[in-house]
C-alpha cells in the first residue's frame, strides 16, 4: 500500500489571547473559523481551526490559545515558518491591506522560484505570502475581510529548521517519499504530491548548526500533520513507521479526522491525520465555527468547561 503523503493536512501552532488570535487570522488574514471546539487532551483551552469555506485538508491552520503562555523560542527542531499561497499578482494589494491594519509586513521579496511576502502573527509566529501559479483545488472563503480574488489558497508550504539535516533529510526521502527538488545555499526544498503541486505540497529544510533549539511555547509551530486519506493507509503508516523503529503514537480520535504522532530525527513532532470526516461532522457547513462544539466524551463537562474558557467574539 502507498503510504506517502499526499500533502500538508494542517498546521497546529501555540497562540496566548485567543481574541486577538481569531481578529488576526480572521480580519487581517481574511480566513474562515471552521471550527471552535477545545483541546481533547487538555479542555481548559480552546482548539480553534481556521481554514477555507469548509476547512479542506491543505488549508488549515490551527491553534491552542493558551491566555498568559509565555512566549517561545523559534529555532532548530521546530517548523519555523508557515507560508500560505496566494494568487499571483496580489502581493501589493496584500502589502497595503495589511498596512491599514498596522499589520508589519517585509516588502515582497524574490526568493527563488517565488514572491514572498514575510510577516508575524499577535504572538510572532513567523507567516509568508507566497504568490503562487500552483493549482489548487480548494474553496477561498470571500464572506470576511478579503475579496475572493486575492483570498489565501491553502498552505503552500513549511520550513523546518534543524542544526543538522542528515536524519531530517533522510526521513523526508525515504520514509516519508518526498523528493529533493531544488537547492538554494541552505535550504533543500522538497515536494511531495502526485500532480507536483497544490497545497501543501512543499517541505523546505533550513540548515543553521548555529541555531539554538526552539522552545515550544506563544508564538510557535506545536506540529504539522500530513494527509492520509482514510483510516487504512493511516493505520499501514503507521505499522511501516513502528516497524522502522520510529515511536509512533496509537491511532487517535479528534471527531474531524484521526490522528498518529510521532518526531523526525530533528525533533519536529509530525502527525498523519485523515482526510475525514471533516469539520460538518457535527455542524452544518454555514454555520462551521458559530458555536463551541465538543466531542462526545466531553459533552457531560460542558458546563464546567464553558465556565472556564475565555470569551471570544466572532462576527457572524
């Protein structure tokens, strides 16, 4: 059975105020709340999704707002970088979008085979704009803040920074399938994908022994999940995984989709989630993120569980 990826499933980061997360990634980054739930492992914190108009695997970014989390260390054994795709053409208007929203940006900037547009998020996770031809078979969400045609396409890409790339490089080609594309001084872009491109697709490696090691914590990448699309390559990843001597985690199960961990040699924790069922499990698809839903293990809790989560403001 073919157990490689098929692209990037989504991107799970640590944030602080979970108002001031969702007004960026919701104003300034014009993307969709599609799903407002907490975290399973940990519900005293919520779990928020933001993605395209129905939250499609390859769009998704995802947050634990933990409120008075200190601010991590971004550095070496971390995915330090998250770059989403937008449509070529649209970085000036995404430059002077952001600037009415005092939203510090990079002027767009030429790296290789791409334009890019370098900014960070309420807790300084570190964001790029890339202007990108790539195809992508996903649904732009146009009812927020950015018109549809210059809306984000999903999550091009991610950069995972390592004091030494060896094991990391050696993971990504064998294990896990990807393909070294290009080299550009000490960055090693890879791509994985059966039509070479779309969302999610890209993988680049930034060598720097100098690094220090990050520190997860505000401000950072807590994992990146990769796609499966159903339980039973999931699951044969995950016996391919274990029988390679890699710790792998039992198969878990997040309502939305379900999920395996486990680490790279670099330290980067990595997950395999599945394309389904997808976020209108338990809410019809115009109403994703209106309200707090939880699974049904927690539904007995939600009393207590609602008493102790922050507000959070969400414009219809």
């Amino acid at each position: 059975m073919d157990v490689r990826p098929s692209g990037i499933h989504h991107v799970t980061a640590i944030a602080s105020d979970p108002q001031a997360n969702a007004d960026f990634y919701l104003n300034a980054l014009g993307m969709r709340l599609v799903k407002r739930t907490v975290n399973f492992d940990s519900p005293e914190t919520y779990h928020l999704y933001y993605g395209d108009r129905a939250g499609n695997p390859g769009t998704i970014m995802t947050f634990f707002p933990w409120p008075d989390a200190p601010r991590g260390t971004i550095g070496a054994g971390q995915a330090t970088t998250t770059t989403f795709s937008v449509p070529e053409g649209s970085l000036g208007w995404w430059a002077e979008h952001l600037a009415s929203l005092d939203v510090h940006a990079t002027r767009p900037a030429e790296r290789g085979e791409e334009d890019v547009l370098t900014l960070r998020d309420p807790d300084g996770l570190v964001i790029e704009l890339a202007a990108s031809a790539d195809a992508h078979d996903t649904d732009p969400w146009d009812g927020g803040a950015v018109p549809a045609e210059h809306a984000i396409r999903g999550i091009r890409a991610v950069t995972l920074t390592e004091q030494d790339v060896e094991g990391t490089v050696e993971m990504l080609s064998g294990q896990l399938g990807f393909q070294l594309v290009g080299e550009d001084g000490d960055r090693l872009r890879f791509r994985t994908g059966a039509s070479g491109d779309g969302v999610g697709t890209i993988v680049d490696v930034l060598a720097d022994p100098g690094a220090p090691r990050g520190l997860v914590a505000a401000g950072t990448v807590h994992h990146v999940a990769y796609r499966a699309p159903d339980g039973p390559v999931q699951e044969a990843w995950r016996q391919t995984l274990e029988n390679d001597g890699v710790g792998v985690t039992e198969i878990r199960d997040r309502c939305y989709f379900t999920s395996i961990y486990f680490r790279e040699p670099g330290g980067v924790l990595l997950e395999i989630a599945t394309d389904g069922p997808g976020f209108d499990y338990d809410e019809p698809l115009l109403e994703l993120g209106r309200a707090l839903r939880l699974p049904p293990w927690l539904e007995p809790s939600r009393e207590q569980i609602t008493r102790g989560l922050p507000a959070l403001e969400v414009p219809r």
